[in-house]
C-alpha cells in the first residue's frame, strides 16, 4: 500500500468528525410562529446615497432595510418618493386589480378552466410599484410572479385569461404553461419556467442597449430560491463587468416552493449582500412597502440610465399563499407565518396611508374592490367564449410546429404529418381541432 502524507486520518489521529449543516426552517406546521428575529428597523432611518454612488459605500444597505411607511402609516425620511395621490390611488388600483384577478384565475382553475395559476398575493407591491418607477419601454424580464406588471401596464385582461385558458384566443397559441405571458408591445420577455434563465438574458439585453446607444434599460425579477441557479450569478458579474443597465429585482417571499430560503443561503447573509462580491450597488427593501419599493426601483433606473452601474435589490417579503395551484403549503409550514409576518399587507399598507393622509377612506376602498372584481369577471366571461381547458376551442393540433421556422423544414413536415395521422388513427371519430 502507499505512504499516507504526514498527518493523514488513516494514520489514526484524533481530529474531530466533520458534520455536514442540512438547513431547517424554523417552523413547521402546528408550530407557533415567532418572527421576533426579524429586525425591523423605523421607516425613514435608512441613508439614501446618491444614485451614482460607489456600490463599496452602499454596505450598510445590503444588511439593512429601506422602509417609508411606518406604523403611524405615514411616509417617513429621505427614500419617501412624494408621489401625488392620484398617482398612489392608481397604485393601489393595479394592486387590487391584482389581487381580484389572482382570486378570480385562483378560482378558475379549482373549476377546472385551467389546469394552473399562480398567485403573487402579499408581494403585489414589488411588481406593481417597481414597475412604475421603470419608464413604459425599459424591457422587463419577469418570472412567473409578476402578473402585477402586466397590469400596471395596461396589457389587456383578455389576453392574460386567453393565455391561461389556452383557448383560440391565446395568442401564444397553447405553447406556453398558463401565466408564462409574453408581449413585445408592452416590453414584457417571455415568461420560461426555466428558473433564472432570464437573468443573464436581461443583463444581455442590457448590454445590447447599451451598444446601440439606446436609452432603454432592463429589470429582472427573480426568485430568492432562484438564485441559487448558476445562471444567477453570471447574470451579476456580466452587469458588473461591463456595467449594463440592468435592475436585479431578487423577490425574498421566504419560500421556494417547500424549500424555505435557507436553502438558497438566507441562514448565512442577506440577499442584497450578494451584491458586495460583484461590486454592483445593493439594496435591501421592506416589499411589503409600496413607497419604499417604487423609491428603491427609482433609485436604481435612474442610476443604470445615467450609466452609473447596475443594482441588485432584495424585496423582503412573504408569499402569503400557496405556491401554485399545484401546492399545499398547510404541509409543509405552519399556518401562522402569514398573520405573523412582522412587515404586513402591501394592499392594506398603501390604503391606511392614503387615509392616513386625507386622500382616501374605507366606502372608496369598497368600491374599489367591488369593481375591480367584477371587471375582472366581465371579462373572463368574454374570454370563456374563447374556450376552456378540455372544451375543444383550442388552436389547431398541427400550428404546434409552426413559427419556428420561415419556411417548415422537410423532416417537421414529415413529422407534422405523422402527428396528424396517428391523432386520426387514435380517435378515428376524429377531433373537431385536428
Ligand atoms: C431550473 C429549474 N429548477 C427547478 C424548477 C422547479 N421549480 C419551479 S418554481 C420553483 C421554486 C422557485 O422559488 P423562488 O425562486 O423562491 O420563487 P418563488 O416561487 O418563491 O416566487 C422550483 C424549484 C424549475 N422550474 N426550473
Ligand atoms: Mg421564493
């Protein structure tokens, strides 16, 4: 046998036995919840550096929490964004038209319209105010969660319940899962279930914009459990290599699935704390803060457009409900964790503030609510005359190979060909569609 190196453990030393950390989350269900952990610091005590700064003066920002919003509900310190009440009203219209359309579509597939949805109740802020901030045409790269931006800018309903049903009116033509939009009109990348892919996209589009001289910048959004995904960090060091116009919107909604964000590195350091290894500029945001989110977004497109660098910024949030249709979060966390959430309801938050300054009251927010519903029942009757999941008003069977190519190429018209007859053979009373 060969010689062990000096010192080796076959040599019978007495070092002590490595042990391998698995991460827990700190309540499962039936647990009493304690989030007294969490710091919360007073809104308006954070800085709020200039936005062409060194990202080497932002440390203490990546470990902190931007918040405007305190307990009294009033806007607070130098992130308050002093938006105009009409434009905090329509705010919290495109969140409660969130919410009534994520009830609606929730509802619908329970109904068996479609065979999936999901929800982003809780982090409507981070969608909804984020995308304010941005101008109509910067180019964002969402993730499956982002519904909110959608709404924000005026893509019809129609189009999103289409998609989701998959009927004849889908312009996606049924090849993307429901909820994995696209729109080039309204500067919206085509949403893939491929966790994190679109974060180097987005720092590539960023790039290209940039090269071509072009004013437009990029934002990204991107899970917390999602950033374990390599893809992420080649995302952080081509924007900071090559200082692209980029916004790195990391959503912290605690969860990733059942995988709770420990798994993902939250047990270690922060998610904006990513930044400081990248040299990119990092902030750290109470996403339950609607002011705070549109002030920190602001922050960081006004900085990537004067060519000042890109920003990670961490949303710190909580998905209150369940992760898709598909999942049961009752087995795997306590039911407590969302009432015991210490930074509360974006929706709520933003209303009390508007009542708390004069603008706003309780018969208004009723209103509200009520129409936002019901507009989003109107329409989804009209899009059901478009067709429903297993009702047959879909697309017809043989476009699925179409629209890659200019021209079909022989060998995916031969194999078009076949689907169609092994459909005919299959169901020789044949399919309406096929
Ligand atoms: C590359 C890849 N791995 C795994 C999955 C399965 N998957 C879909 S969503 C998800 C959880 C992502 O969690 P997070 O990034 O925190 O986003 P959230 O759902 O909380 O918004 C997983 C593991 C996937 N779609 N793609
Ligand atoms: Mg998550």
């Amino acid at each position: 046998m060969a010689d062990r190196p000096e010192g080796s453990a076959a040599q019978g030393d007495n070092r002590p036995k490595l042990s391998l950390h698995v991460p827990e989350p700190k309540f499962r269900p039936g647990d009493t919840v304690d989030f007294s952990h969490i710091e919360v610091p007073a809104a308006g005590s954070a800085p709020r550096p200039d936005e062409a700064c060194d990202p080497a003066e932002m440390h203490d920002l990546a470990f902190g929490l931007v918040r405007v919003l305190g307990d009294d509900d009033k806007a607070h310190g130098p992130w308050d964004p002093k938006l105009d009440p009409d434009t905090l009203r329509k705010m919290l219209g495109h969140m409660a038209m969130t919410r009534a359309f994520d009830e609606r579509m929730f509802r619908g597939q329970r109904q068996g319209k479609t065979s999936f949805y999901m929800k982003c109740t809780g982090e409507e802020a981070t969608s909804v105010s984020a995308s304010m901030a941005l101008a109509g045409d910067d180019m964002v790269f969402p993730s499956y969660r982002q519904q909110g931006i959608l709404i924000q800018r005026g893509y019809p309903l129609i189009e999103m319940i289409n998609q989701i049903y998959s009927n004849k009116g889908d312009k996606l033509k049924g090849r993307q899962l429901p909820i994995m939009y696209s729109s080039r009109e309204h500067s919206f990348f085509t949403i893939s279930g491929n966790l994190a892919t679109q974060t180097p996209q987005a720092v590539g589009w960023a790039m290209a914009s940039a090269m071509k001289g072009d004013s437009r910048i990029a934002a990204t959004w991107v899970g917390e459990g999602s950033t374990a995904e390599g893809d992420f960090h080649s995302a952080c060091t081509f924007a900071t290599v090559y200082n692209a116009p980029v916004i790195l919107n990391v959503i912290n909604n605690q969860w990733a699935i059942s995988s709770f964000s420990g798994f993902a590195g939250a047990e270690r350091t922060t998610f904006a704390a990513r930044a400081l290894g990248y040299g990119l500029a990092g902030l750290r945001v109470d996403g339950n803060d609607a002011l705070a989110c549109y002030a920190a977004e602001r922050w960081a497109a006004n900085r990537a457009r004067a060519n000042a660098g890109p920003t990670l910024i961490e949303f710190f949030t909580y998905r209150a409900e369940g992760h898709s249709t598909s999942d049961d979060p009752s087995g795997y966390r306590s039911a407590q964790e969302r009432s015991e959430w210490p930074l509360g309801d974006p929706v709520m938050r933003l209303k009390n503030h508007l009542i708390a300054i004069g603008e706003w009251d309780e018969e208004r927010q009723e209103k509200m609510d009520l129409e936002a519903a019901e507009h989003v029942k109107k329409v989804t009757k009209e899009a059901e005359a478009n067709g429903i999941l297993g009702h047959g008003l879909h697309h017809p069977f043989r476009t699925m190979f179409e629209d890659v190519f200019e021209e079909l190429p022989w060998h995916l018209r031969e194999q078009a060909d076949q689907a169609v007859h092994e459909r005919e053979t299959k169901f020789p009373e044949g399919l309406p569609e096929a």
